[in-house]
C-alpha cells in the first residue's frame, strides 16, 4: 500500500481556489441566464450540444455521454425541456431502444436570445480578467487535465 501523497501548499492553495471559482462562476452564470433568458445553466448545456452539430439531434446516450449526465438526471432534465417545447424525442429508426433528442424551433430561439448575454458574462468575468499568455494557459492547462482525464 502506498503513502498519500498530500497537497502542500502551494497545491491546496491552488485546488482550494479553483473549487471557489468554478462554484462561484457557475452560480453566476446560472443566474445570469435564468433571469435574462428563463434557461438554467444544465438548459444551456444541452441546447449548445444540440446546436453544435450540423444537424440539431442526438442520440439520448451520446448526449449524456457528452454531458457526463447520469441517465436519471438526463432523461428528468429532457423531460422539463421537453415540456418546455425546447427538445423533442424521437424515435430512432435504426433501433427500437434507442431514440434522438432533437432541437426545437422554440429551443433555436431560446438558445439564440440567451446566448449573446451569455457569452458577454463569460467574457466579463473571466477573459478581461486575464492576460492573453494566461488565456493560452488556460486553455493548455484544460487540454492536458482533459487529456489526463480521457486516458
């Protein structure tokens, strides 16, 4: 059995901030699009999923795989959307088990509206706080952590 290899300091100074961080931005933009839009942040995630692609539909698996959404909290989640007249389920031909979320006119609009608010908080509250060298650092420190990840 091998010993923990604890934080020191410096390390726990730097995962303790970056707890804060991500739980305070998340807040926020969370509340930012509820009050400007109506949409949760989970809202958003999905409609950028479905929007993202040439055709606005995904297999039910591959978005929550794409999401790293549980099944119960991805198919509860579609549902509200669903309700909501964003998504819409189809069946899928090919397979009887499977079905497609796809993108409604209603979600394109929701999605459109939200979004240019959206992206101009994300820039506020993270971009201008950072200098051009430390957006390229964050960007590689993403991609080996997601890389790390994906092993």
């Amino acid at each position: 059995m091998t010993e923990t290899r604890w934080l020191d300091e410096r390390e726990r100074h730097a995962w303790r901030g970056y707890l804060r961080m991500h739980t305070q931005l998340v807040a926020r933009l969370h509340r930012q699009l509820q009050n400007d839009s109506g949409l949760s942040l989970s809202d958003f995630d999905v409609l950028v999923q479905l929007t993202d692609r040439p055709e606005p539909r995904m297999r039910v698996g591959e978005l929550g795989q794409a999401l790293q959404w549980e099944k119960s909290r991805l198919s509860h989640h579609l549902g509200r959307m669903q309700r909501r007249g964003l998504v819409v389920r189809e069946d899928c031909p090919d397979d009887a088990r499977g079905a497609f979320i796809v993108l409604t006119e209603q979600g394109r609009e929701a999605i459109e509206q939200a979004a240019p608010k959206h992206v101009e908080t994300v820039r506020e509250l993270v971009f201008d706080a950072l200098t051009e060298d430390q957006v390229h650092a964050l960007a590689s420190i993403a991609d080996r952590i997601l890389a790390k990840l994906d092993e």
